[in-house]
C-alpha cells in the first residue's frame, strides 16, 4: 500500500485574516474503544489548491463544512457529504467567513464574518445558502461555540485574547477568562464547554466552564504548546502533538497514543474534530 504522509502548515499567527495557506481537510475511520482508539482510511475531502481548513461536522447529516478560500484569496463556506461524495460551496460573498458552524437551531451556519475595514463579526447564514443575519458586530470576535440558542462563547480578539460569555435576549456580557487559546467547544452530554488556559508560556490549561453557574474548573494539562483539541462523545480529549494523536480522559494525567496502520504518517496536525456519532474525525494537513 502507498504510503500516505500528512502534513499541516503550522499556524503562527491567532488572526483569521493571516491564515495560512496550501492546506487540506482529510476524513479519517475513528473507533474508540475502552482502552484505545484507532485511525484509519483517510481521504483527501477538500483537494482544493490553497487554504481549506476549521472543519466542523452537521449533528445529525453526513456533511462538514469548513472555510475554504476561492480564487480572490477570499473564504467562503463550503460543504462536504461524505456519504454522498459532493462538495458544496454554501457562501459566495466579498466578506471573509470562517469557523462554520451549525447553530443549535440547526437552521443556519454561524461563522466568523471578516470585513475589508478589519472588523470580525459573529454572523450566521441559512443552512443551505442565503443572505448574512449579524449576531455579533461590536467585539472583534476570533472564534466562538454555541451552549445554546440564547447562549454563546467567544474568542475576542485582544491584548490579551478574552473569554466572553454572551446572553443573547439581553446582550449582557460577561468576561471569563484571559489569555485563552482559539479552541473552543461544547463538552458532550453536559450544560458545559471547554477552551484552553494559557497561564504562562509553559503551562496551558484545558479547563471546563459551566455555562449555568459560570463556574470553571480545571480538567488537564494539554500537550506541550498545543492547543487545538476537539472531544469524542465519550467524553474523551483528543489532541497532536504535531507527529501523533493523543487522548485523555478527563481528570487524568496521561495521554495515551491513538493507534493507526504504518501506512499513515501524521506531522504537523493542530486542528481536529469528530462527528456526533464518533465514527468520523476530520484533520487539517498541508502536503507542500
């Protein structure tokens, strides 16, 4: 079997207007078992020339979106169905949109909106295409992830990066945390999510916040400078240290290896993430 090297171009900045480019999105078998979880049979979903990256699955439907960049170096949404074979481009506007995600209504994509005049906006699109509704146009939102239909958290781009926790009928903001890493995400089957605490350069924290007391805790150590991680529905971490995934159970110290064939070679993977049913996980590469 022909050996498969998977690569991704290291992000070296936080803004979404730098992004890198030359990336693609692989789809990849996942199986968790009690004591391990195994990777294989990826596939190439994006094989596009340029930037396709910040995948996320629909809940309930064969299909991740993911931003995509098009020929005027611009990011549209575009949408892969994985049981059918197509790809879809959901958006084709002048703005930049990232980060697509379904909105707990599953009515709309929500995504980050980045304008020419540099402000980044949390807008959201009808699910299969049509004009932008604004959610968010007064922070300088970098990314975000819905509790629930009146609850959101967000990335706010700053110095430092902020943690804010939005009540949407009122508008009233509440401020959490600083120096946050850009990975966001509802934990599964709990009113929760989690992001990461950058306390110092050496030490990042994947902490839990409870979204109805706002109380945060502590739930591991990430790997060493890592901060993109996405959870199975068992309630496990995932996360690269560059070379290799790792999983953790929550409240425990070791990281233990997900296994794949020889055949597939991982190196440089930061973002992932997995599908509501666990069967699939989808992971940004760059074959340059």
């Amino acid at each position: 079997m022909k050996q498969l090297t998977l690569l991704l171009w290291p992000m070296l900045v936080s803004t979404l207007a730098l992004a890198q480019p030359a990336t693609e999105i692989y789809l990849f078998d996942i199986a968790a078992r009690r004591n391990r979880i195994t990777i294989d049979h990826p596939i190439n979903i994006t094989n596009h020339k340029g930037y396709d990256n910040q995948p996320s699955f629909n809940p309930k439907e064969s299909q991740v979106y993911y931003a995509s960049f098009n020929e005027d170096g611009r990011s549209d949404i575009r949408m892969y169905d994985y049981k059918r074979g197509i790809t879809r481009t959901i958006t084709q506007t002048t703005e930049r949109e990232y980060s697509p995600t379904v909105t707990p209504d599953q009515q709309h994509l929500s995504c980050i909106i980045q304008r020419d005049n540099n402000a980044q906006d949390l807008g959201k699109y009808p699910i299969e295409g049509g004009p932008a509704s604004v959610i968010v146009d007064n922070l300088t939102v970098g990314y975000h992830v819905w509790a629930d239909n009146s609850h959101v958290a967000l990335f706010v781009l700053g110095t430092p990066n902020t943690l804010h926790y939005l009540r949407l009928p009122t508008q009233k903001d509440t401020v959490l945390a600083e120096n946050i890493g850009r990975s966001l995400h509802h934990i599964p089957g709990e009113a929760a999510i989690s992001f990461v605490h950058k306390v110092s350069e050496k030490e990042w924290l994947i902490k839990r916040l409870d979204t109805e007391t706002l109380a945060i805790t502590t739930l591991g150590t990430t790997l060493p400078g890592r901060e993109d991680l996405c959870w199975l529905p068992d309630g496990r971490i995932l996360m690269s240290d560059g070379n290799e995934l790792f999983f953790l159970v929550p409240g425990e110290e070791l990281w233990k290896k997900v296994s794949h064939p020889p055949t597939v070679i991982l190196k440089g993977v930061t973002r992932l993430a997995v599908s509501a049913n666990g069967k699939k996980l989808a992971v940004v590469v760059n074959e340059e």
